[in-house]
C-alpha cells in the first residue's frame, strides 16, 4: 500500500489531460512507478474485466488496458482547476468559479459547457428521513449525491472533480 507523496496532492487540476502529475494515458506501470502502489483496487463494471479503479489517497485512477482513461480527484487532493475549483468547494463558491455549471442527463455528470473534460460530483450530508439511493461512504461520514438539481444549496459540496476525454460541444 502506498500513499501519494503531498506534492501530488497539491499540482494542479488540468482538465482533459490530468492531475496528481498523472496524465490521462498514462500506464499502470508509469503511475505505480511515480507514485506507488494503490491502497487497494477495485474492479469495474465491465464483464470482461479490463476495468480497474485504483484508489490512492485523494485520487481514484480508472484504469482500462492498463491506461489511465480518468481521474478522480476526492478528498485529500488540494490542487486546483486553473480557474481555482478544488475538491470541498461550496456549491455558492463552485458558481461563482463556473457560473455555467449545469446537469448533463444522457452522461448524469455537472459539468461546465465551456471547459471539455471536467465534470464534478455535488454531494450533501443525507437528511434524517431521506433513504438515498447514492450515499458516499468517506470516512466516518455519508454524503448523497445530488443528481439533476442540487436541493440544499447551502450544504451541497464538490465531492470530486473528474478529469477525462469527453466534449461536450
């Protein structure tokens, strides 16, 4: 197990190409060798196997063929987007950094309409009679995941920032 060394956690964001000094593309073998060994890997949905997420402290790397197709930056990362977005932001800060920030339904992702490969996760602590059916575990703390609208504007948070290769235009 191996934890990312502080200066990863704090280089910038840069979306559709990378994070953590990790660029999307990259090998398995290049990231273990720059950073270490995953704390623990986890397989993804695909039946055939060929997608892993390999989870570092503050960063989750998919990983599929052995390269790098996305990150994630969660809690723990300190970098930022160039325009200064980082993982913890307040839904009032995240608009005001990218007023344009809206719901894509056909990829369920916010993401800002300008800025190919970046989309974020908005989370919120859960209510007392709310059974989510998303609910990050972090920690010692559960967060619901605010999909189509954000319903609590004054708690809702930037969960993570996803760096990857889709267009929106």
């Amino acid at each position: 197990m191996s934890e990312i060394p502080d200066d990863y956690l704090s280089l910038p964001i840069n979306p559709g190409i990378g994070a953590g000094g990790i660029k999307l593309g990259d090998t398995a073998g290049s990231v273990v060798s720059r950073i270490g060994q995953p704390l623990f890997i986890r397989p993804g949905r695909e039946l055939n196997g060929e997608l892993e997420f390999h989870h570092y402290n503050g960063l989750v790397l998919a990983i599929k063929k052995t390269k790098v197709t996305e990150i994630v930056a969660r809690q723990g990362y300190l970098g930022a987007t160039p325009e200064g977005l980082s993982v913890g932001a307040t839904w009032s800060e995240l608009r005001q950094i990218y007023p344009h920030i809206s719901f894509h339904e056909r990829q369920m992702l916010w993401y800002v309409p300008e800025i190919d490969g970046l989309s974020v996760t908005i989370a919120r602590p859960p209510r007392a009679e709310e059974h989510p059916m998303t609910v990050y575990e972090n920690l010692d703390n559960q967060w619901v995941d605010e999909i189509y609208e954000v319903i609590d504007p004054e708690h809702a948070f930037v969960f993570s920032i996803e760096i990857h290769d889709a267009h929106y235009n």
